[in-house]
C-alpha cells in the first residue's frame, strides 16, 4: 500500500476523493517540477512523505473551498 492510499485511508476519504486528491497532487508536482509524464508523476506522487501529503490535502481543500466559494 502506498502513503496516498494510507493518507486517505487514515482520513476516511471516500475512494472518489481520493481520486481526486491523487489526482490533484499529481497535476500540482509535475507543474512544480515542470514534468509531463504521467507514469513518472504517479510514481513521485506514491512516495511523497506523510509531512508532504499533509501539506497537499491542505492546498487541495484550500483551492477547493476557493473554487466552491467563487
């Protein structure tokens, strides 16, 4: 099990959530580290730490209530 999987599991996501969640981390580092490759971002993103992964559920909910909000 990846630390994604058990970030979102520690947090009772539902599995669409989490979707979304890995999905966003993968889109927010490949434009920090300016990559395109999917494979190569879905490999980075699994092994982001648990201190990183904290951070990007922050951003993600602070973008998403910035979105629902506008």
């Amino acid at each position: 099990m990846n630390n994604v999987t058990k970030f979102c599991l520690n947090k009772h996501m539902s599995k669409h959530l989490q979707d979304a969640f890995f999905a966003y981390c993968r889109s927010t580092y490949s434009q920090k580290f300016h990559l395109r490759n999917e494979e190569t971002m879905k490999f980075a993103v699994r092994k982001l730490s648990e201190e990183e992964l904290e951070e990007a559920w922050q951003d993600f909910v602070r973008d998403m209530k910035d979105f629902l909000t506008k």
